[in-house]
C-alpha cells in the first residue's frame, strides 16, 4: 500500500495512571495524499469520539476546502461515524478543518 504523504492518527491511553501507554485501536488513515489529515484533532471527554480535521482536503466544489472526519471507538477499533464532514458553501483555500472543537459527549463538532 502506498500511503506516502497521507496523514493518520495514531491514538495511545496511559495504563492505569502510570508511565505506561498501550496503543488504542489501529491506526485511523487519511483518504489522500496531502490533505493534512490530523492538522486539529478533538477528543470526547470520556476519550471515545475523535474528531479528525483534514483542512487541504479538495472536493469537486473546491481545492483545499477541507473536511472533518468523525471516528468512534467501537470496542476494539475506530470506526468512522457517518461521512465525512465539509463546509456548507465550499470554497477554494478555505481550510475548513484546520481547527477542531468538540463537544464533552462527543456529539457536537465545530
């Protein structure tokens, strides 16, 4: 697989308060090359929704539109939460994605 210039998301939990991290699920891959996929990243509090911003991402309205990708973990690994996420009016250069909020339960993203 040739996955060169595209971003991922690589998501770690401390194990039980200590020095120790143990990996969370696989890795969470970008679609395209250069697209900033993990540019803003926002995690629920209870660490369980992820959202993933990919601000140089082009759609057939708009290069560099951007995106936000929304992920849940599902017991074992990742899963995407609907599709993708992009700008209303989208425009070229407009970088929607380049910042990320997220609401405490995971259910609003900015």
């Amino acid at each position: 697989e040739n996955d060169v210039g595209v971003g991922r998301a690589v998501i770690y939990r401390q194990v039980d308060g200590g020095d120790a991290w143990q990996r969370l699920g696989g890795d969470i891959v970008g679609q395209n090359a250069f697209d900033s996929f993990g540019a803003a990243l926002a995690l629920s509090d209870d660490g369980n929704v992820l959202a993933i911003g990919a601000p140089e991402h082009g759609t057939c309205d708009g290069d560099s539109s951007g995106s936000i990708s929304v992920y849940t973990f599902e017991g074992t690994d990742w899963q995407q939460t609907g599709s993708s996420l992009s700008n209303i009016e989208p425009a070229e250069g407009a970088e929607y994605g380049f910042a990320v909020a997220m609401s405490a339960d995971g259910r609003r993203v900015v």
